[in-house]
C-alpha cells in the first residue's frame, strides 16, 4: 500500500516526478488510471485546491470526495499553495 493517496487534477502522472502515490477514485486525473488506483484508506491525503472547488467533479465524485473531507481535519502541510496534505486518523 502507498503511503499518500492523490486527489488530484492535472495531465503528468506524479510519478513522473518520482512520487509513488496511489489515487483516490474520482481524481479527476487526465492521463491513463495507473494500476495503484484504488479505494483502499490511506494515511495521508493529497488533494488539490482544484479537487476541493469541485471544478470538474461529476456528482458522484464531488459526494466521494465530500465523505472523505468530512474525515479530515485541518492540512498539515501545503505544496505550492495548490496541493494539500492531510493525515487520516
């Protein structure tokens, strides 16, 4: 299992970037689902601002998304004020 699941919009896999992270159903990610997508609980989050607007979410994905919210407390961290982190308790 990976350490931080993504939820995430955006054209580059992350693991272009070395990132070994697996991805949230309904991440909104543009590219081919890698195989590390999965509904399994992680202990971190990663969202992006993008995600948490609910731009580009379908219904379904934006009610996914808001159950996983509801979950989580304050972020513990933020990546170039456009990705935030949360730890899962």
């Amino acid at each position: 299992m990976n350490a931080i699941k993504f939820h995430y919009f955006g054209l580059v896999d992350p693991e272009f970037y070395g990132i070994g992270a697996g991805y949230l159903p309904g991440s909104g990610i543009t590219f081919d689902p890698p195989a590390t997508q999965t509904s399994e609980t992680p202990k971190y989050v990663a969202v992006s601002a993008t995600s948490l607007a609910g731009v580009y979410l379908n219904r379904e994905d934006k009610a996914a998304l808001g159950a996983l919210m509801r979950r989580l407390k304050e972020p513990i961290a933020a990546i170039g004020h456009s990705i935030f982190i949360f730890r899962l308790e």
